[in-house]
C-alpha cells in the first residue's frame, strides 16, 4: 500500500498563504507570510514601468489603481496616474485614466481637485452613457445622493433614453426620496430592458415605488 505524501496551498491572501502537509490522515498546516507586501510589490511596478510595459497606458492606470486600493504609495500612483493621462506618445486622456487621477487625489486629500478632474472626466465627448451610470452609482454607495443625481441627469442631458439612462435617472430620483418621479423612470427603464433580468428587476422598482417604498437591488 503506497501512502501519498502531498502539500497544498489551502487559503492564499496577498500577504500571507497557508501550505498544508498531507500524509494519510495527517494534516499539518502552517503560515507563510511576507512582511510589507505593498513595498515589495510597488519596487516591482516601479521595475517593469521601465520596460516594455511602460509603453501601455493601462498599466500606469493600474499601477495607480492599486496606490488607491492599498492607501499607500499615494505620491507614486500620482506619477503614475497622470503618465497614464499625458506621457508623450503614450499616455489618453478619458475617463478612465482621469477617473484615477482624481481617486488619487482624493486619497491625497486634495478634494477640490479631484471634483474638478471629476467634471471634465464626464462631459468627454468619449465618456459613454455606461460609464456615466457606473460613476452615478459609485456616488450612491458612498450616500452622495445629490451629486449622483446630477450625474445621471447629466447622462440624460447627453444621451436622451440610451440604456442605462432612464435606470440611472430612477435611482437617483428614489435616493433623494423623489418617489414620483423615479416610478415614472422605472417604468421607462423597464421597458426597454435589454434582457430579462434586468427587467424583472426593474419590475420589482416599480411594483415597490408604486407602494410607496424604496428598492435597493
């Protein structure tokens, strides 16, 4: 009878993992963790941003990204964001590359810079009616009720009825406890439901606001 002997990684997080020993009905696990992972991990960035990979602006944007994600290595994801934006012959200016900018400076603490990055970010010719809804709904999360409101009113001042306009308009309308107006959208938004579940979901909103109710899903 051969017993296997086998090792294996049961939980991995970005600084730690848990190796396990397997031995028949043994199993003996331990830690493996590495000490100021985001130091380690920005040097790398900082290391491959001066190769080939420096020549694609999606991976200044992510490098910055991740500053914002880990709170950390904010005054390089600064560098990062706005070579992403305007690095000669490779950096673009849209909404992405400014939307990360002004999370930077956010985290930086530079509120009323990045409200003015924000701004330009959204009227872009090139900034789509999806990715104004996606930033409507990022400022509902955070209870920034009004200002998601204008951004979805905005969506509709540039893109008429376009899918997700109406939907935007109907949760902005609801969060600000407008319920008249945001049933009216509902029912425009369900109607032209691109699939099934987003209409039954849309559905459910205006069941819940014809009672008077608000709807979170």
């Amino acid at each position: 009878m051969t017993i296997k002997l086998t090792y294996e990684f049961i939980a991995r997080r970005p600084a730690e993992a848990t190796a396990e020993l397997q031995w028949e009905e043994l199993a003996l696990p331990w830690t493996i963790r590495v000490d100021n992972i985001s130091d380690i991990y920005v040097s790398r960035i900082r290391q491959e941003l001066t190769g080939g990979v420096g020549f694609n602006p999606d991976a200044y944007d992510a490098a910055a990204q991740y500053c914002v994600q880990i709170g950390a290595h904010l005054e390089d994801g600064l560098k990062w964001a706005d070579a992403a934006i305007s690095l000669p012959f490779v950096g673009r200016t849209n909404f992405d590359t400014l939307n990360t900018k002004a999370q930077v400076l956010g985290k930086l603490g530079r509120d009323a810079e990045a409200q003015t990055l924000m701004q330009t970010a959204l009227r872009l010719p090139s900034t789509s009616p999806l990715q104004l809804h996606q930033y409507g709904r990022e400022l509902l999360t955070a209870k920034k009720n009004q200002e998601a409101l204008q951004v979805f009113k905005l969506n509709a001042e540039r893109n008429g009825g376009a899918w997700p306009v109406n939907v935007g308009l109907a949760r902005g309308y609801m969060a600000v406890g407008d319920y008249k107006n945001a049933l009216e959208y509902a029912r425009k938004a369900a109607e032209q439901a691109p699939d099934k579940q987003n209409r039954e979901n849309l559905e459910a909103m205006v069941k819940a606001l014809s009672e008077g109710k608000s709807y979170d899903r």
